[in-house]
C-alpha cells in the first residue's frame, strides 16, 4: 500500500473505529494497520487526525440565536410570493399608471384639467351641484344645445337692441337736422308778424291789454 | 497499531451520540426520497408558511457552516440572512433528481462563503486570529491538562479552524461538524471522493497541530 492509498483509507478506518458505519473491508483494516507499522509519517497523521476527530466531537453545537429567524423571515420578499393574483394586479396597475405618473404627461394633464375648469368657470357650470345624471351624455348634449340657443338669442337680442337705438339715433339726428333747416329758412323770409316803427313798449302793453280784453268779450 | 486504535477508542463514545443526534434533516437516510421535497414543491407556489418551515428546518444547520467557517457570530448571522435570500432568488434551479435540497443547500452556503472570504482576505490580513483571541490562548495555555467543557472546547475548536486553510477548514467542518457524507461533500465541493478524504486527513492533522501549538490537550 503506498502513502496515497493510505490517506484515502485513514479516514473509513478512523470511521469503523469509531462505530459509524464504513466501507472498510477487514483486509482493507489490515493493511492500513500493517501501513501504519512501517510508515511513520502516516502513523503521525492517523493519530494527529484520529486526535482532531475525538476533540471535535467533543465540542458543543452552535445554537443561531432566537432572533435570526426572525430576521430572515422579516427580510425574505415573502408577501410579494405569497398572492400570485395581488402582485400580478399590482404590476398591472403599476403598468397602466406608470406613464401616467411621468412629470411630464402629469404637467400636462393638470394643464388640460386646469383649462377645462376655467372653460366650465365661464361657462357657468357648477361643478358641486353637479349631479350623477347630469353627466349623461344625451344630457351633457341637450345642455350644451340648449346653451347655445341661449346665447344665440341673447346675440340676436342684443343686435336687435343695438339697430333699434341706432335707428333711433339716427331718426332724432333726421328730426333736428330737418328742425335746423326750417330754423334757417324762417329766418330768411320777412317777419310778418314785426311791429310797426314808432312802437314804443308802453304802447305796446296798452295795445296787448285792449286785445285781450276784446278777445275775452 | 495499538496506538492507533487507542486513539479510536478514545472518541468512540462521544462520537456516536454526536452521530446519533446529527442523523437529523441534514443527511439522508433514504438516498431516493429527499425529505424536503413537499416543502420545496410548496415553496415553489410561493406557500409562506412553507418557506418559513423550510427556514426553521435548516437556520440551524446553515448557520453553523457559516459560523464555523467565517469565524464570528455577526458575520454567521450575515451570511445565513444572505444564504436564504439566495435560496429564495434561486430555488427555481434547484433539480429534485441531481440530489437532495439539503446537499443543494450545502452547495448554496459553501459558494457564498467562499465568496466572501475572498472579499475579505485583505481585512483578514491586518486582524489575524490571534489578535482576536488572545484571552482565550493565554487561559488555556495555563491550564494545559484540563478537560474542557463543550462550550468552551468549541470555542478553542472556532479559533483553531481559522488557522486552517479554506479548502482544509471546509472540508473539515462538513465531514465532522455537518457530518456529511463523502460523496456528499464531493457533491458540494465538487472534487472527487479521494480528493475529499485526503483534504480531511490533512485538515483534521492540521487542526491536532494547531491544537498542539496551543498547548490544549486533545
């Protein structure tokens, strides 16, 4: 037997003389043995290692303290494994909402909301008094229609109004441009009505008096 | 000869109590039904309680590994967290017909021990161990002839094996800490069965030396 062939069977040897169950055949036990009387190197290593295996044996088990499985269980990801359905919809909302969620498409979506509130704002809807039916879309529709047909006829009203006044505006500046012609023209001819020459105002409160008295007679 | 097998005997006892109670989850009685093969099923549809079965079955095991092989409490707790987390990632490669999950699992904690201690050779090269143990040297070097108890045997046993090369130390711990068989821990080393048998000669004659060195009597 040489020193190799020793090493490999040291330890089945070192395993039948302690009782566990071997591999190590009796001839095989011989010749170990007979290896060990005539080599002393692997005399020395037989008992250095049989020496080593008694004071490991010897020595306690390791006991992991309480807390490490704790700990293990805490940090291992099991929720996430445990409901195969949550997480699935939960990678799908987060699928679905991931773009959404990008700075910019949010700016942009805030931007959208803003401007259609001030659009409602203008329009005079009420957003609290808002009601479920109210956005039906046949109602949404006839809404709007209705809207529109109202500010139609408040345009044309308002049309109206505005060539009413103009046309009486108009019809006043005719009636005093024609009033200033005649002015002027009656003011060209002779007064026929003038007084003769020689009347003083005396006179003429005498004269006034007799032809009102006459008129009341 | 006698010499030999009165060093056998002197183990003899204690040995079979520690193979007695090791007999547990971690080796295989049943070379063709792995025990947690139910377990790995639910644990592959995502069964909570599974998983958490699972780690209550093996913390123990995985965290005396680590314990043994990185040396410190802290940094065995680190590594066994980190251990299942991979497990966790990884158990959709683990193949119920190229072995049991437990030697999968040796498999799984021996890679990332060896990863670690080469992340952290260049630390270990300025805090060597006997700068972090020397209380214990000097208290048993003054008592040379004294039996040791358990607790205090394994924690002489901790500081020798960091004395032990990588390959010496693992194949060590999983011979005669995890008691792994030697196809078994050629499974995990993947090395051959005679390459396994030779590193635990070495690494258990090693172990005695350091031992001896110490002046603790074995």
């Amino acid at each position: 037997m040489t020193c190799a062939e020793f090493e490999i069977l040291l330890c089945d040897y070192l395993d039948a003389a302690s009782g566990r169950a071997g591999a190590l055949r009796p001839e095989q036990a011989s010749a170990v043995e007979r290896h060990m009387a005539e080599c002393a190197a692997c005399a020395e290593l037989a008992r250095d290692a049989g020496a080593a295996l008694s004071f490991v044996a010897r020595a306690a088990d390791v006991e992991p303290p309480p807390e490490l499985l704790t700990r293990i269980l805490f940090d291992l990801p099991l929720r996430q494994k445990a409901d195969p359905s949550r997480a699935a919809l939960r990678d799908r909302i987060h699928r679905f909402l991931g773009p959404v969620l990008a700075p910019r498409f949010a700016m942009g979506m805030a931007l959208t909301v803003l401007s259609f509130a001030m659009m409602a704002q203008c329009a005079g809807v009420r957003v609290p008094q808002l009601r479920p039916a109210d956005l039906k879309p046949s109602n949404v529709w006839a809404g709007l229609e209705d809207r529109v047909h109202r500010t139609w006829e408040r345009t044309l009203k308002s049309y109206e109004s505005i060539r009413f006044v103009y046309e009486m505006q108009s019809r006043v500046r005719e009636w005093t441009e024609q009033q200033q012609l005649e002015d002027s023209q009656t003011a060209a001819q002779p007064d026929e009505r003038r007084l003769p020459a020689g009347t003083t105002p005396a006179n003429l409160n005498g004269q006034e008096k007799n032809q009102n008295s006459s008129q009341t007679r | 000869m006698a010499g030999s097998l009165a060093v056998a005997d002197s183990f003899q006892g204690s040995w079979a109590g520690a193979v007695a109670a090791g007999a547990s989850a971690w080796r295989l009685k049943d070379r063709f039904v792995d025990p947690d093969s139910v377990v790995i099923e639910r644990c592959m549809r995502g069964d909570e309680s599974a998983w958490e079965e699972l780690v209550r079955t093996h913390t123990r095991r995985v965290y005396g590994l680590c314990y043994r092989f990185a040396g410190r409490d802290s940094e065995a707790q680190d590594l066994t967290q980190e251990v299942f987390l991979r497990v966790f990632r990884t158990i959709g490669s683990f193949r119920a017909a190229e072995g049991a999950f437990s030697i999968w699992l040796a498999r799984v904690t021996r890679n990332l021990l060896i990863d670690h201690y080469r992340r952290t050779r260049r630390d270990r090269a300025t805090d060597s161990i006997e700068d972090q143990l020397p209380v214990l040297e000097e208290e048993h070097a003054a008592q040379p002839d004294r039996i040791l108890a358990g607790r205090e045997t394994s924690e002489i046993l901790q500081a020798a094996l960091q004395r032990l090369s990588p390959e010496l130390r693992e194949a060590v711990i999983l011979r005669d800490l995890q008691e792994l068989e030697y196809r078994e821990i050629a499974q995990v080393l993947n090395i051959p069965e005679g390459t396994v048998k030779s590193r635990i000669n070495r690494g258990r004659a090693e172990l005695a030396r350091v031992l001896r060195k110490q002046r603790v009597a074995i």
